[in-house]
C-alpha cells in the first residue's frame, strides 16, 4: 500500500474528522491507492442499519490473493512471507518467500479444484499452526471457496456442528499436531466428527505428526502425493467485492455459535489499512502475531491484513512455555522481531515466572507491542511495558472483535500517547458512541455506557451464515440505527475509551469467548444434572475463569461429588474442548431465579467472586432463600 500513514498527533484528528465527515471519501482514496482491482466499484457504501444490510465498494472485481501474492512477485518476490517457527526449538524454521508461497497457494488451488471444490464451497479447515493453514486459506480465496477455520482444539461435537452448520463439502485436517511435548491425534477427532456431517465428501489430510491415522477408503485422501504433482499454474478467480472470503464461528449469549460473515473487499482494506496504522510497519519489520490462525485476530493480523502489506509474518506452532517460559523472548531474539502481537492472558502467565527469563535475551529489535482479546489490567500492562517493550515501545492495546474483522480502537504507536489499560482513540473511519439503558447516547467525557458503533465500516461482517435475522437481532436492535458491541466502556476526559468487559453472557477466559449457554447445555446433559448456571470470576492468569453452580436432580449426600466434577467437566471437553471446563464446580439445592424464571447470575456472580455483602435488590426473586443457602454452601 501507498502512503496511507497517519503521521502524527494533529495529522490523526486531521485525518479522523475528515473520515467521519466524509467516510465514502475517505474509504474510497485507500480502496483505489493500496489495492489492485479488476474492476473498480460502482458505489463505495450503500447501507440500511435498520435492515442490516451493508454492501461496500459494490459491483468492484477482485481476488484477495492477487493482492496478498501476485502483486508483491515483481518487488519482492524473494523477501520472505512467512518465517514459520515450529513447536520444537530444534527443528529448523522455515522461511517461505513470497514466490514460494505463491507457488505452494496455486499448487494447493489446483489439488482442490481436482477434488471437486468450486467457488462458493463452503471449505473446513482443522489445521494446527503450520504452513500449510495459511497455504490452505488463500487456496480457498483463489479459487473462491469459503473457508472456515476452526480451532485445532475443538471437540469433534464442536466441529460437526459448525460443519453441518455452513454444510463443508470438505474438511481439511492433518494426521496430528504438536504442542508443547504433546502430540494431539486430529485425524481421529475428524473421524468422530465426519460421522456426524453428511455433507462432507472428502477428507484431505496433511502430514505433520507421521502419527498412526486410519485412512477411510474413497473420502480420505493424503494430501501429500496429490500436491507433488499438482500444477503451480492457478488463474485466480474473479470475486464480486461481497462474495464471501470466510466464515468464522464466536460464541453467542445465548444458543449455538454464530457464523460471521466476512466478504471480499471490504475485509481486504480494512485488515490492510489497520495493519500497516496500528503495527506502525515498514518494509523491512518482522512482525509477529502469537495468536492461533483459528481465531480473528490471526485471519486479519497473521495471514491477510500482513500479506496485503506486503509484510513477513511469523506462525508460531508451539506454546509460550515450552520447552521453557522463555519460548516468546527466544523467538523475538531469534527472528529479530520487531511488532510482537499477543494476549493478556499470556502476558500474565509469562510475568508470573522468574524475570529472569525475559532478561536473558535481547528484545532491542522490537519497536511495537500489541495486546488483544480481553481488557489488559493494570499491572501486565506496566510489566509489559517495563520488561518487554524496555519503556520504548508503546503499547497498542487494540480493542475489536470476530464481527468488526479489524482493530477498530488502538493508540496508533508513535502518534497516541498511550495510558494504561485505555485502548484510547478510534480509527479513522470508526465511530464510537456510548449508549444508555434507555437509547440515548451519552455525550460529553468522563461517561460509561454500552459501546456502539454509529457509522458502518469496511470490515465489519455482513450477516450470521444462514441466519440473517439473528444478526439483525443480536446487533442493530438493542440501540436501533447503531451496531452494538455486546461490551461496556468509558471515556475519560480526553475521549479516550477503556472497555469494561462484556455487558451480555459472554465470558473470556484467556481471552476467548465462551458462551455460557452452550457450556450450560453441555452440563445440563449429565444425567444427574437438573439444571445449571455459568459465570465468571476473576482469575490471576486467565482473566475470567469459569464458576459453575450445578444443581443435582437428587442431592443426596451419598453421591461421589469430586466424581461428578471430573465428569463435568470431561463432558464439558467433549462437546465443547478443554478451553471450557469449569475452575470450579459447586452443588446447589436450587438456582436464585426471577419471577419470569431467569436466572440471576448478578447475585452468582458475586457469590463467585466471594462477594457476599452486595447483592442488590433481591425482592423480585421468586426464591430470595436459596441466596443464602448458597452462600453457605460449601465447595
Ligand atoms: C479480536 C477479538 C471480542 C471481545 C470484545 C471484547 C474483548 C478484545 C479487547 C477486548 C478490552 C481489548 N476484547 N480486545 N476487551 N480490550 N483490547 O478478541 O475478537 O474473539 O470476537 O472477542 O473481546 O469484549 O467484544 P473476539
């Protein structure tokens, strides 16, 4: 991309107040100067936030990877794309240049047409963090299949429910994966999954374990022999700029996950725009994102808003500990990164371990860190600063979600002066606005509400995969004419913004978000459950950690409870994955409930986070006794 840089302080208002005067202007000057297009659009935004219908650059022509790859073959074909970093510290890292990738993504376009995928194709993709995730995804967005990651780490129950959800006519899994000193059976998740999902066709599976995987004849296929001879000649198709690049699930307050949206071109300048502002980046940086590939933040800030630039990127297979705790300080020493991208959660795990570990290594190549996923307390925040980024590079603590696909409130580096755990100031382009209960905005500083967005944005999904009417309902209704974000925030007295956390039922443990009623679904199918409540309360390394209150269909005394919770919580693991067990897990006689029979998680919550002094008003319960029974229960 051209020089779409915000360069300093009055530079960023400058720029902001036009965007807001002006968003078709000013989207329309960044689609035309970073991207090549087959054909250009007819209208830049043509939107209905009542209806929620959001089309941008309409009618314009293009293919994702021609901007991600082709484009960058004659500067800088030989510069590397991505430097993967594999689990093991002694298996060497591969640096894969831009000619290469290109290659290996048409290589892999053809083994996929071969098999009969053909644009619009819904695609499953169950991959580890290894090259061939990345090579994957763009073979889907060259030949116009939609591709739908999910997290190496889900249940089979998990899986063939989002498969049989966008209907996948294929999954694309590997033999295993490795993490830590662990080795992980996928193919074998898959084989439970598949048997569930009767749209899949073919199963196209990727060596990387060398495990034992039972091969089933005429839907199984090892990728391997089928690649070597595939053709590296793959004509990228032409894609409308709102047919669909992915699909990707997040949990929901209530019910299954939802199925967001992302299209073509909207996503592409948005990823593109944000990444090269935010991470501040320049020709020649190495830029590092921990995140999994499986989740948001590593589609928009791993593969596509990087590739776009043009940048190097790193995927990392293993974890922040293994074969030590000093794996991240090894990896930036390593590869001499310079924009290092990661989580809360990590952060404060990684503090908790002897500084020593961080001091052994030099960190002077880096020159921006981020932080995603949750809000960052107080204390990671200095320790990152200190330790990490030696009080020398600011702290882009970026605030957005699945739904806004890129990075909507973040100081840029640099340009924002950055306070601890305030995400501070919009994007140009992005309009925040804080609403109260009864749907009126909040104006002036110094104020907290519930974080809307007025204006639509380029990134933003366009609906729930089969279900336009959730979308509409779960986003445009609660404050009419405006996107709502499902968090809560404040803003100080200069306008900037701290998010507060999720005002609906959604809990991020390590930063990931977790549906409570889907894990409350899962319990409530042991036998002996009758019913159960999920809430969070805050934990020292994983932010949020899950409180279960559990109520039994018999109680009796006799009952086995350490038992019950390990079997909770395995179920818990089998329809949802480990990310979703219970920390703790406590019986009940009854659940405090309201007169309309809704559980009161206000007073759970409390009692969770031992608070039992402040519950408010308990009058408009049905059953004010069981608080105080629960209070004195015993865990
Ligand atoms: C990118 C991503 C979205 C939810 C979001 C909010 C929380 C993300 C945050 C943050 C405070 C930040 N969140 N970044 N809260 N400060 N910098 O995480 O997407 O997985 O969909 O989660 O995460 O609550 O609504 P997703």
């Amino acid at each position: 991309m051209k020089n779409l840089y915000i360069d300093d302080l009055p530079d960023y208002f400058k720029q902001y107040k036009k965007s807001i005067k002006n968003p078709k202007k000013f989207w329309d000057k960044i689609a035309d100067e970073g991207f090549v297009w087959y054909q250009r659009w007819s209208k830049v935004v043509e939107y209905d936030m009542e209806k929620a219908e959001i089309k941008w650059f309409k009618n314009a022509k293009l293919n994702i990877t021609k901007n991600c790859l082709d484009r960058h073959l004659s500067v800088r074909g030989d510069k590397t794309a991505i430097i993967f970093e594999p689990n093991d510290p002694k298996e060497k890292a591969q640096h894969i240049s831009y000619k290469e990738l290109h290659e290996r993504v048409c290589k892999m376009a053809n083994v996929l047409r071969d098999l009969g995928v053909q644009k619009g194709d819904r695609v499953c993709i169950y991959l580890p963090m290894i090259p061939e995730l990345a090579v994957t995804m763009l073979a889907c967005a060259r030949l116009g299949a939609i591709h739908s990651v999910i997290f190496a780490g889900f249940s089979d129950t998990a899986v063939a429910s989002r498969v049989n959800d966008f209907e996948a006519k294929m999954i694309i899994c590997s033999d295993g994966s490795f993490r830590g000193n662990k080795a992980i059976d996928l193919k074998g998740i898959i084989d439970k999954a598949v048997e569930k999902c009767p749209t899949v066709e073919k199963v196209l599976v990727v060596k990387r374990t060398a495990g034992q995987v039972k091969m089933t004849e005429g839907r199984d296929i090892w990728l391997e022999p089928l690649y070597e001879k595939a053709s590296s000649d793959f004509v990228s198709v032409i894609m409308d700029a709102e047919d669909p690049l992915f699909i990707l699930y997040t949990s929901g307050s209530t019910g299954k996950p939802k199925g967001m949206v992302h299209t073509t071109a909207g996503y592409m300048v948005f990823t593109a725009y944000t990444f090269k502002n935010i991470f501040n980046y320049k020709e020649n940086d190495i830029y590092w994102c921990t995140a999994d590939i499986g989740w948001i933040t590593g589609h928009s800030y791993i593969l596509y808003g990087p590739l776009a630039n043009g940048a190097t990127t790193v995927i990392f297979e293993g974890v922040p500990t293994y074969p030590e705790p000093d794996r991240f300080w090894d990896v930036i020493e390593k590869h001499k990164i310079t924009q290092f991208y990661t989580a809360p959660t990590a952060i404060r795990a990684l503090a908790k371990e002897s500084i020593d570990w961080v001091e052994k290594h030099d960190l002077s190549s880096l020159r921006v860190i981020g932080s995603v996923g949750e809000p960052i307390n107080d204390e990671a925040w200095h320790w990152y600063n200190d330790h990490v980024g030696k009080k020398k590079c600011p702290i882009v603590d970026t605030w957005w979600q699945t739904e806004t696909g890129g990075i909507m409130i973040s100081p840029i580096p640099f340009v924002t002066p950055t306070k601890p755990t305030y995400a501070t100031l919009p994007l140009p382009g992005i309009q925040p606005v804080l609403m109260d209960e009864k749907r009126n905005e909040i104006t002036g500083n110094q104020v907290d509400g519930n974080l809307c967005i007025r204006f639509p944005w380029p990134g933003i999904a366009r609906t729930i995969w089969k279900d336009h009417q959730r979308y509409k309902e779960t986003y445009f209704t609660a404050f009419p004419g405006k996107y709502f974000t499902g968090d809560g925030a404040l803003r100080d007295e200069v306008g900037y913004y701290r998010i507060t956390g999720r005002v609906d039922d959604v809990i991020i443990v390590s930063g990931h978000n977790l549906g409570t009623a889907p894990i409350e679904d899962s319990i409530n199918q042991h036998p002996a459950v009758a019913e159960s409540a999920i809430v969070g309360y805050p934990h020292d390394i994983k932010g949020s950690a899950l409180y279960g209150f559990v109520m039994l269909k018999d109680i009796g005394e006799s009952r086995d409870k350490e038992n019950l919770r390990k079997e909770i919580n395995q179920l818990i693991t089998d329809t949802i994955g480990p990310i979703a067990k219970l920390d703790k897990i406590q019986f009940v006689n009854a659940l405090p409930k309201t007169r309309s029979g809704k559980i009161m998680r206000r007073i759970l919550r409390k009692i969770a986070e031992g608070d039992f002094n402040s519950f408010g008003d308990i009058t408009t319960l049905q059953n004010p006794e069981v608080v105080e029974e629960i209070k004195n229960e015993k865990i």
